[in-house]
C-alpha cells in the first residue's frame, strides 16, 4: 500500500463515477471485475505528484543539470521510458520553485494542452505543472501501469474539460480507479508488450544506422562531381486535396499524405497516412498517386522534410512530388534530401517561408553520369531497402501492440493466449 501524503494539494477527490474503455475510471465503476482483476484505488497504489515550472524571467533557474519533462517530450516520446529532455533545469531553479525531482519510474500524464500523453521516468526527473506524476509502490508495476494509460488515452481526454483548455483536474486524478491484476501477473503482460517495443527500437536504430551510411556514402559520392540546378534535372509534381464536401472522395484505400505525415515519418519513409481517399478521388481530381520509391518534400508550414514512398500514395498541395526515372529512386531520395540540409544549413535553421517552383532553380543537384549514377544505385539501394523493410516491420509490430493492449488490460486476453503470436513476430 501507498499511503504516504499525495504532494498535491487544493481540493479532495471528486465523488463522480466516470467509467473509462476498460482498465480506468474516475470513482470506482460498478462494472464486472474479469478473474484475477480488480478494481483498486490509484492512490492505494501509487502516490500522486505535481510539477512546476521555475520562473522563465531568471535565466540561473534554467539550462542546469536536470531533466525537466515538459510537454513536447510526452508527445514525442509518448508511451516510452523517457532518459532525457528538451530543457532542463538548475539546482537554484528547483529549490526556488514547486518543481520537486521525482524518482526513476514515476510515471507521467499530461493533463492540460495536450491531454492524454504518457512517459515514464528512466531516472530522476522533475515536471512542469502540466502533468499529473504517480510514484507507482511495491503492488503497481510502473510499466504495466504505463502501458494501462497508453490503452486508456482516449478516455483520459474524456475526462478532461475547460473553456480555455482542457485540463485533466487534481478532484479527478484523486479518484482514479484501476482494474488491475496481480503483480506477478502485471510483469508478465509488460514481458510480452516490451518484447514488442525492444524489437520495435532495435529496428528503428538499424533502419537509422543503414540511413546514415547511405547518406555518407552519398556524400562522399558527390566530391568533384558537378552541379545543375536542380529544376533542370527533375520534374517537381504539385499535389492536390479532394473537396472535403464530397464525403465520396475520403475513407477509401489510397494514402494520400499532409504535410504532417511527411515530417512525422520514420527514418524518412511513408508507409501509412492518418488520410485515405477513394477510386473516386483518384478519378476525379488533381490527387494523383506516385509509385513507390517517388519521392515527397513538404514546400509549406514545416518546409523542407523529405519521405519516400513504400507504397503507392497522393499527397496534398502544401507538398510536391518527384517520380523516379532518369534519376535512381534511391539518388532522387538522397540529392533532395543533401539539397534541404545545405539550404538550411545556410540559413541558420530556416530555409524558405515557402518552396515554390522557383526555388528550384536556386538548389544544386548532383548531375552524376549515367553509369556513375547506376553504380551508386546498386551500392545505396540496399541500404535504403533495409530501412524501408524495418519501417514497414515496425508497422505490423506496432499494430499488433496496439491490438494487445486493450485485450490484456482488460483481462480478455491472458499472455498465455498470446506468447506464440508474440514470440514469431519478435
């Protein structure tokens, strides 16, 4: 049991019954308890903290030594264990603040702004005070507990509410209840769903390690070779977006790719898209699908992010295309991606307000001979291969996660059902 003092302050918990998906609720739900599960009391489990942000006007109070989580490292670092931050703090910030260092483990929920957000601590860490922290005790395993909130996202942006933001309140946090299983049990299902991430993570870093190689390789490719403006060597093509009031042109089977999904995409590669449109779209409109291996650069908002395609897919009109043909698909992919590195390297981080047609004629491209061309292809390609057939493994692995979780958390599902599936995919 933890009983110690919640470090939190202000109002008691509320006396509402909210249920959640499955393994969460606000006041303890009248709901069945599967076999083995119950539903417990967080507070019984673990101890709520808050967090603080040291004052922004003292510049001694900040760039110290410790890690401070804030909001844009739980949406990028969202359902992981989180070893470091954006920004860090000062010992004087901290001892002149609410901001308390919580201990390796403590686990991590955004509450306002951005709701729903999970990280847990890999070691000693303070907060801002946009967070609700638990301190998970003996009976509470941090990662299961983890992998709960992952499952339970969309019913804590339920329980959120605001004017101005949403916020998750302290009164409800106070009454979280969780359906959880034993402890023993607890440290099985985080067995088997951190299998899943560690191969998820060991793939992502050969896919970065083989992206890397395949960029110095290109580089040092291009010593000596002559340039052209790029607008004489490849074709952009401008994308385009179906009317939004035609209901028939969205929810089918062709990606088709924002802006957002061009700079979300992992190690540089588009194998899915929040977006879909239909036949329908395809026919009608300018939103034409590219074949894989085209290549996308994003030309407004987040200008200058580059992605190949894995699979065939359209793309909307802050972004343009280029289809491989007398420039190797994995050159093509390599030259923009050297030609937007350069461009922002001389502009001190930012490249252009927007990328237009023009613009092309003011970046340099490798005009590589044909056979050089060939050769380089057949020497990066691999690598390039290798990155794409990760992404797309990482994809499947992720799926089955997000498959699982829902089904153990609520006792569907027992690891037992599932070790085999397990045990093939990693």
């Amino acid at each position: 049991m933890v009983r110690a003092a919640t470090q939190t302050g202000g109002r008691a918990a509320t006396g509402a019954v909210i249920p959640g998906l499955h393994a969460l609720s606000i006041g303890r739900p009248a709901l069945p308890e599967p076999d083995g599960f119950h539903w417990k009391l967080l507070s019984d489990l673990a101890r709520l903290e808050s967090g603080h942000t040291p004052s922004r006007k003292v510049p001694e109070y900040w760039d110290g030594g410790i890690p401070w989580i804030g909001i844009r490292d739980a949406t990028g670092s969202h359902g992981k264990e989180i070893a470091d931050t954006l920004q860090h703090i000062s010992k004087a910030g901290l001892e002149n603040s609410s901001a308390r260092i919580l201990p390796e483990g403590t686990v991590c929920l955004s509450r306002t702004a951005s709701v729903g957000y999970v990280v847990e601590m890999a070691g000693p860490m303070a907060t801002s005070q946009d967070f609700v922290n638990w301190v998970c005790g003996p009976d509470l395993s941090s990662s299961y507990f983890r992998y709960l909130l992952v499952s339970e996202q969309a019913s804590v942006r339920r329980f959120s509410y605001g004017t101005t933001h949403q916020t998750v309140y302290f009164p409800e946090a106070k009454a979280f209840h969780v359906l959880v299983p034993s402890r023993t049990r607890q440290d099985a299902v985080t067995e088997v769903l951190g299998a899943l991430d560690d191969k998820i993570t060991a793939n992502s870093e050969i896919a970065k390690s083989a992206s890397m190689l395949a960029q110095l390789i290109f580089v040092q490719a291009t010593e000596g070779v002559s340039v052209r403006p790029m607008s004489e060597l490849v074709s952009p093509i401008l994308g385009g977006t179906p009317s939004r009031a035609n209901l028939d042109f969205w929810g089918g089977t062709h990606l088709w790719a924002s802006a957002k999904d061009i700079t979300g995409a992992q190690n540089g590669v588009v194998v899915a898209t929040e977006e879909s449109i239909s036949d329908v779209a395809i026919r009608n409109t300018k939103a034409k699908p590219l074949p894989v291996g085209s290549v996308i650069l994003t030309a407004r908002g987040t200008v200058g992010a580059v992605a190949r395609l894995a699979v065939p897919g359209s793309f909307n009109q802050s972004c343009y295309g280029f289809v491989p043909g007398e420039v190797p698909s994995s050159i093509l992919y390599l030259g923009i991606l050297n030609a937007m590195q350069r461009a922002k390297a001389i502009a001190h981080g930012s490249v252009f307000d927007t990328i237009t047609m023009k613009t092309f004629d003011h970046l340099d491209f490798p005009a590589f001979e044909r056979g050089a061309a060939d050769s380089l292809d057949r020497e990066i390609a691999p690598l390039l291969d290798t990155v794409v057939a990760k992404v797309k493994e990482n994809k499947t692995l992720a799926e089955l996660r997000d498959t699982l979780l829902p089904e153990l958390m609520s006792g569907r599902l027992r690891v037992k059902d599932i070790e085999s599936v397990v045990t093939d995919a990693v």
